[in-house]
C-alpha cells in the first residue's frame, strides 16, 4: 500500500515511475498496434486498435495523463508507421516501440495556431538530399521523455493542403531543443513541453509517408 502511495504522488507531481513503463513493455503494452513481423501483437483489423483503447482505458484508471502519455503518442507513431513508412523507417522503429524502448511524441501544435494544422508556420526547406527545420511547438505530450518525434512542416507555402510533410526524427538530433516543461493545472503526470527547432538538418529517409501530404497523413491519424 505505501508502494502504491509513493507511485501516486510521483505521478502527481509529474513523474511517471519507470516501473510503470517497464512493466508496461513487459505486458507488451507498447506493441498492440505493432505487427507481429516487426515485434508487436497486432494481427490486423480493428480489434487491434479496440485492444489500445482498452488499454489505455485500463491505465487511465490510476493516472489519465499516464494513460494518455505512454500509450496513445507511441500508438501515432505506430500507426503511421505501419501505414506510410518506408521498410527501412519500419524495421528501425518498430520493434523498438513495441519493447518500450523508444518512447514517442507528436508535434502539431504551436503558439501562434494552436492544433490548426493549416495554420502551422515550422518550415522544412530542402537542401540537397537533406531537408533544415526551422520552428517551434507547444503543449507537445512526451517533448521532455521522447526519443523520437513525428514533426509536422510546411514544405511548400503556396501549396495550401498539398504544402504540408511529416518527418521521423530522433530528439537527439542537433538542433532540437527542449525547452519549458510546461505546468498544467491538471494531468501532471503528463510531460507537456515547449519545443524549438533550430537550423536542423535531416536527410530525406526522414521524411514519414509521402512529401506534400502530411496534412492529410496527421489528419487521417
């Protein structure tokens, strides 16, 4: 009882305990939207995505910003994954995410337009076989606990709806910056950060589903 305590007040206070993460991957938490060739549980259909919700129903019970941290973000990635990316993107993330190895955050909203995709300002620009981010993003669930984000850009200005590209990319990569934790007056135990992005440099395997359809992609997820 005082174990389950001393879980509760670090969940309060904005810290998900990494036994909960741990048992999490051990139960194969993390792997439900993920195929069986690429490590998961996933045998495809809707009962897949019916079994996330259960799961994050179940997790909700303790904690509902553990419940929509630890699983729903990862299961974007998934997702999207499974429906977009390359062979070489999938082989690389996903076993990965099904262990809990990697832990995954979504980054749509900003400051100026809230989760209005159309109105998104951070801009990829191609330079040779690499694409440099320039922008920032706000109220970004897992942006503190991430290993990879899923980052929406605008890749051509005049193209409206058809302007718009997501890319994978890993929070290590120079450039990315974690800024303000953000302080919430509830769901504490969900990591809500304020990002930036700055002059990063990535090559164009980065790019997840196809150029000039992220709006669609995102919207669709």
């Amino acid at each position: 009882q005082n174990a389950n305590k001393a879980v509760f007040i670090r969940l309060a206070n904005g810290d998900i305990p990494e036994e909960i993460i741990q048992g999490m991957a051990e139960l194969g938490g993390f792997g439900l939207s993920v195929p069986e060739e690429y490590g998961g549980f996933a045998a495809g259909g809707e009962s897949d995505y019916l079994a996330m919700v259960v799961a994050t129903e179940e997790l909700a019970r303790g904690s509902l910003g553990c419940g929509g941290s630890l699983i729903t973000r990862p299961e974007i990635l998934s997702r999207a994954l499974v429906k977009g990316g390359t062979e070489e993107q999938k082989h690389e993330w996903l076993p990965k995410l099904a262990s809990g190895e990697v832990m995954a955050a979504v980054a749509v909203t900003e400051p100026d337009f809230g989760s209005d995709v159309a109105g998104i300002k951070t801009r990829a620009v191609k330079d040779g076989d690499e694409y440099v981010i320039n922008g920032s993003k706000t109220y970004i669930t897992n942006g503190h606990r991430a290993d990879a984000i899923v980052l929406v850009t605008k890749t051509d200005p005049d193209a409206g709806y058809d302007g718009f590209t997501l890319f994978l990319i890993p929070m290590d990569t120079p450039g990315v910056i974690r800024e303000q934790k953000l302080q919430k007056m509830g769901m504490h135990a969900s990591d809500t950060a304020l990002l930036a992005f700055q002059d990063v440099r990535v090559p164009d395997t980065a790019i997840l589903g196809e150029i000039g359809k992220g709006f669609y992609h995102i919207m669709w997820e």
